[in-house]
C-alpha cells in the first residue's frame, strides 16, 4: 500500500476507533470525530451544490443568454428573505410557487402509487386465487394477507367501541401488526450489526492486515 | 441483589462488549453457511441474465457512507453482472453523497473486470455515470422525458450527447429496467414517479431498516425484485458467484444475532422476575 493511502487508511482507522468509543462512554475523541463528521458533511455538499446547481443551473445558462433563467433565480434568492423579520413575507412567494408545483407534481403519483396500486393489489389477491387457480401456500398466504389487511385496518377504525366481534378483530390485528414490527425490528438488529461487521472488517482485514 | 434482578440490570457495555468479541471472533474463524436465495432476489438476477448484450439498465445510486456495509456489495455485485453480460449502465446519483459512492463502485467494478477477464470497460462506452443533481421526484420525472433535461454533462462535464453509449438513450423507454440501491428515501420517489408515472420495471436493493417498509410494492408487483439488507447483498453475491463482504459478514451476523437472542432472553426472565416480586410486594 502506498503511503498517501496508509495515512487516509490510519486517519480513518483511528476515527472509527474515536467513534467506538462513545460506547464506553461520552469523551472528547468521539466528540471530535462527531464534529469533524458533520463539518466534512456541511463543506462537501456545499461544494456538490456549488457545481451541481449554482454553476451549470444559474451561472452557465445565464452566461449563455439564457435570461429567462433570471425568474427561478430571483424565486431562489427570495427565499432568504426568511433569515430577516422585517422582509420575511417576502419569501413566501416563492414558497407558495414551490408548493404549488411539488402538491401538484406529488398528489396524482403518489396517490396512484401507495394508495390505488396497493389497494389494487389487495384485491387482487383474491382474483389472482380464481384466475390463476392458485394453490396450496399461495391460497393460504393470500387469505392469510387478506384477513391481516381487513384485522389491522379496523384496529385503526375508532367511530366503533373496540368490543365483542370488532375488538377481537381489532386485537387480531394488533397482533398482525407486531408480526410486521418484529419482522422490522429483525431486520434493523441486522442492519445495526452490519455496521459494526463492515467496520470490523475494515479495521481487521484493511487497517491492520489481519489474515 | 438476586441473580434475576442482576440480570435485568446487567450493564449495557457488556452487551456491546459481548457483541464485539463475537464479531470480531467469528470474522476470525474460517466457518461459512449456507446463503438460501430468495425469489425476489433472483427475480433481480434472473432479469439481468436474460437481457442481450447492448441492452441498457439505470442504475441508481442513491445512499451514502453510513450505509455502505450493505448496500455497496449489491453495487458491486450488480455491476459485474452487468459488465459480463455486456449491458450497458446509465449510473446516477440522487443523494449529495452518493456521487463518491458511484465512483468508487464503478472504479472498484471497472477494475475488478479487467483483473478477471482482462477487458477494460471504458466510460461512455461500457457505463456512463451521470452524476447527482437534488430534488430527486424532478430529476425522476425530467429523466423520464429525457436524460439529457437533468444532465446535459455527465459526472465529469462531458457533454451527454457525445457519449457514444448515450447516441441511442433518450429516456426510459431505452433502459430495460431500473435498479435502485438505496438508503434514503429517493426510493420512493423511484417507485412513485419513475414507475408509477413512466411504468419502467424497477428493482431496489435497500437496507435492512427500510426492507420490511417496500414488501408491499413487491406484492403488488410494483417491483420486481428487493435485495434487503446484508442478506440481500450476500444472496446476490453468491448468483453473481462472487462471495466477498456480504457473504462473509452473514456468518458473523448468525453468531451476533445468537448472541441479541441470548441477551433478549436474560432481559426477559429479569423483567418477568422483578415483576413478579413488586405483585408480591403488593
């Protein structure tokens, strides 16, 4: 390894061990590691913002004639009118424009996407069992779905006092639900760990050349 | 103090003690398990392997240091399925720190090919990487018009249209699929506008935290593969027939989540403990 490359592996090594450290307890070598973390962070998407926005979306198409472009850059500059009381109102022109496109842009997709797609495929669920003739498991996991889906929905249903029938739906479907949060806690344990695995494994096997 | 309360106040740094031997330990012993592939999974690599050389796949990179453990072996592994079967990859990256994740998985893939086949893929040929831009649901929708409205240059200012590669891709319709690695929520955006508005397959290789959140887009066919978490990664290392990271990281991943269990257990009979002692009490 060459030397430029065993000095950024060390200062990474060392900062890995600086964070570990915050496991024992609070101490100022994590507390420089967090900071250093979040200045590198602020300073690098400055500068990707910088190049990525600032210079080929205002300054090039303007340097190019493109004049129009001085619209959304004023729209842009008014938005710091917020940082002063006195001209804050100023800034919410351009809020509501940004509003106004991003409500119009976002409510039909996303409407479609997590709201009629999945519902969709709930039903779907059903008449893929007929169409298909499905069998064994996937009738058994349909149902299955189907019957979580309905359960969990009338937990969240409050105009019904949660008793007889529909509290034991309802209970059904707390437990439908906690299947789903365990299912995501599993798999946060698992990414938590992976963490600690790829560190380890840089600290091991690139840092210390351990086997 | 009873063995059951010490057990329920047993001190959180022996935990992480505990796991970090274990880790540490395991990743030293030469032991492997076996990798079950799932079906979403292989949807994804199956997908791959049936495309014809030429065809061209998006690629977007869209996660940042914090979750390279386990999204930059999927990268990787997508990359050299793709760069073996001859398919082109248009690369981006929708979140600020994703432009130093993309290039270093397509340095590292560039330069694993030529070790392994001697062949060296060249940039606006074999790949192209366009590079980052924010407002990932804009730059979603722009793209699907043309590549060209979000990024006229690529990554490294080249114009787009004089990239060889990029002669003959205008927009989604040239791309046979998108896969998406991601640990932000540029997925959804993904989902929403890239697929739900253009209808271009899409595939995502997400993290273990986000995994359980997309289960319902792969049931209602919304996409057609996720790769969750560690696991996610070292199945597609092992399709690829490539075990690195991932694969070996899931051995370790058995031990530590034998020890949670075990830790889980010691909590639970204190707890049980001390709550039947205060009902006693009582």
């Amino acid at each position: 390894m060459d030397w430029p490359t065993t000095i950024a592996t060390t200062v990474a090594a060392l900062l890995t061990l600086a964070v570990f450290s915050f496991l024992y307890k609070d101490n100022p070598f994590y507390k420089f590691a967090e900071h250093l973390m979040v200045g590198v962070s602020a300073g690098y998407w400055v500068i990707i913002l910088w190049y990525t926005v600032v210079i080929p979306k205002m300054w090039q198409p303007l340097e190019a004639g493109k004049w129009y472009y001085i619209i959304p850059i004023i729209l842009g500059i008014l938005m710091w009118a917020r940082l002063n009381r006195k001209w804050q109102w100023v800034s919410r022109y351009p809020l509501a424009f940004y509003i106004g496109v991003s409500t119009g842009v976002a409510i039909p997709l996303e409407m479609k996407a997590k709201v009629i797609e999945q519902l969709n495929g709930s039903v779907d669920l059903v008449t893929t069992m007929y169409a298909t003739q499905a069998s064994g498991m996937t009738v058994v996991n349909n149902i299955l779905i189907l019957i979580g889906i309905i359960a969990a929905l009338i937990y969240f249903f409050f105009s019904k006092a949660h008793t007889g029938a529909t509290g034991s739906i309802a209970k059904f479907g707390i437990g439908v639900l906690m299947v789903g949060f365990g299912a995501s806690f599993g798999f946060t344990v698992m990414a938590r760990i992976s963490l600690l695995i790829e560190r380890l494994q840089f600290l091991l096997f690139e840092w210390l050349k351990w086997g | 103090m009873k063995l059951a309360e010490k057990m329920f106040a047993i001190d959180r740094r022996w935990v992480y003690l505990a796991l970090g031997l274990a880790v540490l330990i395991s990743l030293k012993i030469p032991f492997s398990i076996p990798i079950p592939i799932s079906k979403e999974a292989r949807n994804i690599y199956n997908f791959i392997d049936t495309l014809k050389a030429g065809d061209a796949v998006h690629l977007a990179i869209d996660y940042d240091p914090s979750t390279l453990a386990e999204l930059h072996p999927m990268t990787l592994s997508i990359l050299k399925q793709c760069f073996e079967k001859k398919i082109k990859v248009v690369v981006t990256a929708l979140h600020q720190n994703g432009p130093a994740m993309a290039a270093a998985a397509l340095d590292t893939a560039v330069a694993r090919h030529a070790a392994r086949s001697g062949e060296q893929m060249k940039n606006g040929v074999d790949y192209v990487f366009l590079g980052y831009k924010p407002y990932p649901a804009l730059i979603i929708l722009g793209m699907g018009q043309n590549y060209r409205i979000p990024f006229p240059t690529d990554y490294y200012g080249v114009p787009v249209d004089s990239l060889p590669m990029m002669k003959h891709i205008q927009n989604y319709d040239d791309v046979k699929a998108i896969l998406n690695v991601s640990g932000t929520s540029a997925t959804d955006y993904w989902i929403s506008y890239g697929n739900g508005r253009y209808k271009v397959p899409l595939a995502i290789g997400v993290t273990g935290v986000m995994a359980t959140d997309y289960y319902p887009y792969w049931q209602t066919g919304q996409i057609f593969g996720i790769l969750g978490g560690l696991k996610g990664a070292a199945e597609y290392e092992t399709l690829v027939g490539t075990p690195g990271k991932a694969v070996q990281g899931m051995k370790v991943q058995m031990v530590a989540h034998l020890i949670i269990i075990v830790f889980i257990i010691i909590g639970n009979i204190g707890y049980f403990a001390q709550r039947k002692k205060r009902e006693q009490s009582v």
